[in-house]
C-alpha cells in the first residue's frame, strides 16, 4: 500500500505570478479551506464541511475548477475535495469559493497520493480525474496517476456501488487506463454500449482542457467504473 512512485505523477507548481488580491486571499483562506493532513481524517467525512452534506466526492486534478466549482454549486448536498498542486489553479478555486460563500468544498494543494492514504476506507461516493497529464512520451508513462497502487488507493477509499470517474482525450492513455481497471479486481467499467464512454456524464459543463482537445481536432472519452463489492 506504501509502494509509489519516487517523484511527483505532475508537472510545474507555478506559473505567471499571482495578483496581489489572490496572492492575499490564497494566505488568508487556504489555511481555513485546505485539508490538515497531520490530524487523523474524521470517522464521517462529513463532518471536514460547513455544509450539511449527504454526500462525499473527491476530484484529483481539478485544473481550472470548472467541474470542481459546477458541481459544488449544482449538488450543495454533496461535499466535496478537489486535490490540485498548480498554485494558479488553486488560486482560481479559492477566490471562487470565497466570493460565493461555498461552504461544501474544501482542498489540498500537493501530492493526490497522499490524500488517497490519509481518507478512511470506503468514505468517498464519487472520484473525478479529469484530463490528467498524460505524460505522452512513453518514457514517462511511470509518472501517470492511473497506475495499479493508485488504483488501490482509489478501491480502498471509494466505497462499493461508488464509481470512479476518468476522462481523457489522449488515446495512449485511455487505452491505458481501460487495460489497468480491468485488470484490478475492484473495479467494473460500467458501459454497455460504444456511446456510454463517448459522452459526457449528466451536468457536464466541460473544462479548459477538452476545449482545447476539441480545438485541436481530438475527442474526449468519459469512462465510468464501478467500485465492487
């Protein structure tokens, strides 16, 4: 369950330097939005939100906080943890969050990893990586997040009849992550037909990312898995 890959499965943390408003804003919300991994993770997820929430969802990646921030304002019954190391991005999310008083998210600024080991068993509904570096070269395939400890990670966190939700719209990667969830026992892909993967799930409102696959002329799959009993 420890065994990982020695170095991080993402690219550079920072860009263009922030605006003095987010910057501040980063050093006084963050502390109270993010994750305090030195504490042990409450029994009931529930209890990480000011929101009376029913329900738990993590999303590893968030870039831009497009989906992050639609769902949380679409589903203010669902709690959720958005996981993402890019300082602009989570910058981004922050001030969002702040400016519409969200009170069922909260977030973590560095390794996924390590937020993957720190939740309780069987305490998530719902898990999102979306448009992931698909580190391309085949090279640096070994620093792709879809790998079989992770996805031990994934099984042991999100409970049975939860689903694990991946898009992407790199071939390479697809492919991958199909081979690796099929192979690992704790998880069921869930389509039965060519169009279930090939379309967005329900209150999708796109991202960045799959504006500038389709830009580029490449198209996004959207495979859904079953965490099994």
């Amino acid at each position: 369950m420890n065994d990982r890959y020695e170095g991080s499965f993402y690219g550079r943390r920072k860009g263009k330097p922030l605006s003095p408003r987010r910057e501040a804003l980063m050093e006084a919300e963050l502390p109270r939005l993010a994750l305090d991994l030195d504490a042990p993770a409450p029994a009931d997820l529930k209890d990480l939100f000011q929101a009376d929430v029913a329900t738990i969802c993590l999303e590893v990646g968030f870039g831009g906080g497009e989906h992050l921030l639609h769902r949380a304002r679409t589903n203010p019954g669902t709690g959720f943890i958005g996981v993402e190391p890019f300082v602009g991005s989570m910058a981004k999310a922050v001030t969002a969050i702040v400016e519409e008083g969200l009170e069922n998210i909260r977030l973590y600024d560095d390794d996924a990893v390590e937020v993957l080991d720190w939740l309780p068993e069987a305490s998530l509904d719902l898990a999102y990586q979306l448009y992931p570096d698909p580190w391309p070269k085949k090279r640096h395939w070994k620093r792709r997040f879809i790998n079989e400890q992770n996805l031990d990670r994934y099984a042991r966190v999100i409970r049975p009849g939860g689903e694990f939700r991946f898009a992407s719209d790199i071939d390479t990667y697809i492919d991958w992550t199909l081979r690796h969830c099929r192979d690992h026992s704790g998880f069921d892909w869930t389509a039965e037909t060519a169009s279930d993967w090939k379309t967005p799930w329900t209150g999708w409102p796109g991202t960045r990312y799959e504006a500038k696959a389709i830009r580029e002329g490449r198209i996004g799959r959207y495979l859904t898995f079953r965490r099994s009993a």
